[in-house]
C-alpha cells in the first residue's frame, strides 16, 4: 500500500488498472495498457493491481468489477470506468490531466 500511496501523492496523474488474472478482457488490455505506458510513462503513472493479490485495495476503492480504471490527480479520484477501453480512450482522459 505504501507505493500505492507515493504514486497517488506524486504530482503526476496515476491510472490504477485493476485486474483478476486470467480474466480474458484483461488480458486483451495488456497491449493497450503497454502502449499506454511506453507513449506516456513519463507523464502518468501507471499502476496495475492485482485483485486476488490485494482485496484489501479493491476493497478500499469499492471495485466492482474487472478491469477497472481509476484515475488520480493530486491524490483525488478525478475519473472511473470499468471494461474494455481502446487506447484512444484511455490516453485522451489521462491527457486532461497532465
């Protein structure tokens, strides 16, 4: 939890993708996410986190369902969705908040 914490305190926007292994429409994120990451790693954090790994998380941010997008800016939720999303649409909300 206390990476989690530095990268929600950090000044830079941070996506958590919630995701259950072997879960077929997380697993077709992982390209979209890795082109997400190498375009714009530098300008947002990326944090994949592992539902069956850390209940305890899902549970704190109230994951109903995987995956899941929450994105922070200054430590706040400013947006979530959950499913399937293009790339387009992925990096056109994180680009509102760079």
């Amino acid at each position: 939890m206390n990476n989690l914490e530095t990268y929600l305190n950090d000044s830079k926007p941070t996506l958590i993708e919630a995701y259950t292994p072997g879960c077929q429409r997380c697993t077709r994120m992982e390209p979209i996410i890795a082109e997400l990451a190498a375009k714009k790693g530098d300008r947002v954090n990326i944090v994949p986190i592992n539902g069956k790994d850390n209940p305890d998380i899902i549970a704190m941010y109230h994951v109903r369902a995987c995956p899941a997008w929450i994105l922070f800016k200054d430590g706040q939720e400013v947006w979530r969705d959950y499913g399937e999303k293009p790339y387009s649409e992925l990096a056109d909300m994180v680009d509102r908040f760079i």
